[in-house]
C-alpha cells in the first residue's frame, strides 16, 4: 500500500490490489475443480494483471446446484421478502458508492477504458441499483374478471436459477443490470463474466456477500464460453439465460436454449447504428456527439454511432470539422486523467479492426485520418475517419467495435431512413436536426430499441433497452425490467353456492 511520503498522484498511479480470483460458489472462495487458471491481461500494456480459476462444466454444475438450493421454495431468499430484497440491492448500491474510486480504477485496469468513461459509468452504478431495488416490491399481479363464479386472479413469481453471460465491454454495468434484477425478482444466478474481464465480477460478488445476501443466490464462475458458457446454456436446470455479446453466439445461445429445457432467453447483441445529421442541424453540437458516439470507449459499444449519415448540403463543412475532432483525440495509458481514447481490449480485437480498416481502404472508403496501430505494446488504433463511404461496403455493413468513424452521404429524409433500416441490426439510432417533425419522422420510422435526437449515448435506468431484429430479443432496465426473471400465474376459486 502507499505509505506517507507518496503523493495522491502516485497512489492513482499504483496498479489497484486484485483481492479476488477465485470462483464464487454458495458465498464461498472456492478453486476451480480442475485446479485450472487463466490470465487476465493488461489492455494497455498485454502484462499479465492476475492468474483467475478457470471454471468449466464441474464447477458450473455446482453452481447451478448451489442457486437450485437458494431457489427452494424454503429457502431464506425464497421466504425474504420482497421489500427486504430491495433493501439488500440498496445496501449493495451504497457499497458500490463507498468502493467507487476502488471498482473504477479495477474496471479501467482489466478492461483499457480510460478512467473518466470508468467513472462516468462506476458513478452512475449506484444509482441503477437503486432503481432496480425500488422494482423488487412492485411486482403485482391481477384480479381476472373470469366468466362463471370464481374468483380468479394471477401471481407474478420468479423464472428459477438463471444463467447470466457477460461481455467484456462494460463489465460492472452489465453484471449489475442482469444481477440486481434477477435478484429484485426473486431469482437466483449463476453468472459466467467474459474471459478478457473476470475481475469486477468478483469484487461486486463480495459487496453481495457484505450485503447479506444469502448464500447460493449469487454464484460467479469465471472461464471460456466455449467450456463454462456452453454447460450454463445447455444445463437442464437454468431456466433463463441473459446474455450481452456478439450476434453469432447470441444465435447459439437461441439454440441452446431448446436443446434440453426450454429455456427462457434474454439477449442484447451488436449493433451497426445509422446517426443521421440533417442540414439544419447544429454542428457545434453535432459534430462532438456523432465523434463521442463511435469513439468513445475506443468504439466498444454495441450502440456505437457506426454509420454516420450526414446531407449533402453540410458534408464537406461537416467532414471538415470531423477530422479535425478525431485528431485532437488524446490517446494514452487509460489511467491518465486527460486521455480520451485507451486501448482496445486485445490482441485478437485490436488486429479484426485493423483488417476492418484495410477492408475499407480497399473497397473504396476515402480514409482522412487514422487507419494504424499505434505503439508495438498494447493495442491501441488511431482514431479513423472514413468518407464517401458506401452502403454496400463491409465497413457500413458489419459491427467494427473499433474506433473508425464511417461517413455517408445522403440527400433526403425519406431516402435516409430506407438506408438506415437496410441492415440485420437494429439497436440504437440518432438525428441531429431543428425540425421537429423530421425528428418524429424520423424516431417512427426507424428501426430501432433506442432512438437519440440531438442527442447519443444519453442513458437512463428508467429507459427500456435492447434491439430490433438481430441486435436482440427483450429488454432490460425501465418499469417492466423485471418481467423477463418472471412468470404469471393464473389462480382460479369456485366460489361456494351457499355462504
Ligand atoms: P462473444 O459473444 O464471443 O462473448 C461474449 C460472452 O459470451 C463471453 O462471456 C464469452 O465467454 C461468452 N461466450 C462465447 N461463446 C459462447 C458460447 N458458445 N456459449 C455461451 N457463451 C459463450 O463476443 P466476443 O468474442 O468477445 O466479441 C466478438 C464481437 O461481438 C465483437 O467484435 C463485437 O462486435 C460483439 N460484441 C458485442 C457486445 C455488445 O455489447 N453487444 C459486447 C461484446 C462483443
Ligand atoms: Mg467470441
């Protein structure tokens, strides 16, 4: 630890202390039954940060074991209730608060993302719990106005153990949107974090334990989706699977899902998102957002403003400005306070980018800026610009999740919105526009779970997200989050002749 001749500055400087790598069973520290390890490495620099138990099909299996038991119908958490359940997520939101500083600095560690988007996100965490806790006492059902003379009304309970599958891009947001509401519906998980990230998984196991939730109700077993992810979605036991990653194994885990058990799915995929920027648009605004939208977060974010539609009548003024914005972007060690662009997650993403930019060369893209690795350690990429790019090339068809931002022109409102709708995705859109009725034309028309005018990435926990076609099925957070961890029950009484 720091003693007292280092400066504050040298304290944020010092790696934060990996307290967790075990598996998390039954509110245990437990190794992984094979005895087995992976690394967890530094985006930044590809240095090893810790060796984590690997889980596999045993050590699910026990988890799933250890959640059946939390989910018996005598169970401490199965009789808690409800509003008590609240209580135990709003505990967990105040430790979060109280670990704030600790939990960023971690997620910015193992993941690359620069420590302001890691404080943006960590700082709102919080809150989102407490959201989802205040859902935990509202799940009411109905009185059913049945024919005949009965009374008949409806239980709204828990799906049963879920099964809880994490991407490596926001990895305390997405554990807390999936956990705290399984848990705010009475059900209990096992949650498999993506390998690139197994560390903030487990620092928020812990703040459950310290919360006082019960043992089994929350498990966490890091390891490969192709081991530990295959077993969770094939096991005959998990009733619901969540899941947060890439459109080809969304599509598996559909499959899965009725291989043994039928199970309930949850999925938010990828996303190749259209923003369209109108010629009566504000591009002091415009022109910051649309940048913000596809670079921030090194572009690692399934709502990246991917396909940039911008009007004939401002395009060169607009490209112009573009560049400009892209190369004033800091790129840096994501621990320094004023970089605004870190690395990308790994190796393996870094160089599927970088073949990304070439294939846009090739095909044709007019490449302003950007377009290299920087550096030989870690995997950072220059912030890239692409214009006169075409619908039909690869780089405006597929997800880059990379920093590239893609530039089309367009000349209408109505051709606009064809063009943007012509893909399989179908998660977020945005428009930047003066006119209102182009905005509500434009918000109606398109197909999309989210939709941004003058505005992007503005995100609320009382805002329903998730996609249309391939980006997902469901929706998490906003009033009905919790309907997807439940199921409805139809009760029905004779109601005696003679009283
Ligand atoms: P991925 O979909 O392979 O991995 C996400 C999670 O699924 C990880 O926890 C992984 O271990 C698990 N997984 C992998 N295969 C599985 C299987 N067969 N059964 C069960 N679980 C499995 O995503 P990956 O490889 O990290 O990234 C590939 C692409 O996916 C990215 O380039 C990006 O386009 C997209 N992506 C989208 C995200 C989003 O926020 N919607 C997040 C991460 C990636
Ligand atoms: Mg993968």
């Amino acid at each position: 630890m720091c003693t007292k001749q280092c400066s504050i500055k040298t304290f944020f400087k010092m790696a934060p202390q990996i307290k967790y790598t075990k598996l998390f069973i039954d509110n245990e520290w437990v190794d992984s039954k094979s005895g087995k390890t992976f690394e967890t490495r530094s985006p930044h620099d590809g240095s090893v940060i810790a060796k984590v138990a690997e889980g596999d099909k045993a050590d699910i299996d026990e988890a799933v074991k250890a959640a059946r038991r939390a989910f018996h119908r005598n169970s401490e958490w199965r009789l808690m209730d409800a509003s008590q359940r609240g209580r135990l997520l709003s505990k967990l939101a105040d430790l979060i608060d109280r670990d704030f500083e600790y939990l960023s600095q971690l997620e910015s560690y193992d993941n690359g993302m620069v420590m302001n988007f890691a404080n943006m996100l960590v700082g709102g965490a919080g809150n989102f719990v407490r959201y989802i806790a205040g859902l935990a006492d509202k799940v009411q059902g109905d009185t059913i106005p049945a024919d005949g003379d009965v009374f008949s009304y409806t239980l709204r309970q828990p799906v049963g153990v879920c099964g809880l599958i994490l991407p490596w891009n926001g990895p305390i947001l997405m554990f807390l949107a999936k956990v705290a509401t399984a848990l705010a519906a009475g059900c209990t998980v096992v949650v498999k974090p993506a390998e690139q990230t197994p560390l903030t998984a487990l620092a928020l196991a812990a703040l459950l334990k310290e919360a006082g939730v019960p043992k089994g109700v929350v498990n966490v077993v890091n390891g490969f989706g192709e081991t530990a992810g295959v077993a969770l979605t094939h096991h005959p036991h998990i009733a619901k699977v969540s899941f947060t990653g890439s459109v080809e194994v969304g599509k598996l885990i559909q499959q899965a899902a009725g291989a043994r058990n039928l199970k309930r799915i949850t999925l938010e995929l990828g996303g190749k998102s259209p923003l369209v920027i109108m010629d009566d648009a504000d591009l002091n605004v415009a022109v910051p957002f649309a940048a913000q939208g596809v670079f921030g977060h090194q572009g690692q974010m399934c709502i990246a403003a991917s396909r940039l539609y911008v009007h004939s009548k401002i395009y060169d003024k607009f490209i112009e400005e573009a560049v400009k914005y892209a190369k004033e972007i800091k790129v840096g060690n994501p621990k320094d306070a004023n970089v605004d662009q870190g690395p990308q997650i790994d190796e393996e993403m870094m160089n599927k980018i970088l073949g990304y930019i070439e294939k846009g060369k090739k095909e044709g893209a007019k490449l302003l800026t950007g377009g290299k690795r920087i550096g030989k350690t870690g995997y950072y990429i220059e912030p890239t610009v692409f214009v006169d790019v075409k619908d039909d090339m690869t780089i405006a068809r597929e997800e880059i999740f990379g920093p590239v931002q893609s530039i089309l022109k367009f000349d209408t409102l109505e051709e606009v919105i064809d063009r943007a709708n012509d893909t399989n995705y179908g998660l977020a859109a945005g428009i930047f526009t003066t006119n209102v009725n182009h905005a509500l034309q434009f918000a109606k028309h398109v197909e999309a779970g989210t939709v941004w005018v003058n505005s992007y990435l503005h995100f609320a926990p009382q805002g329903p997200f998730g996609g249309f076609k391939d980006s997902g099925i469901g929706r998490e957070n906003g009033f009905h989050a919790l309907d997807p961890y439940l199921e409805v029950k139809t009760v029905t009484l004779a109601l005696p002749k003679k009283f």
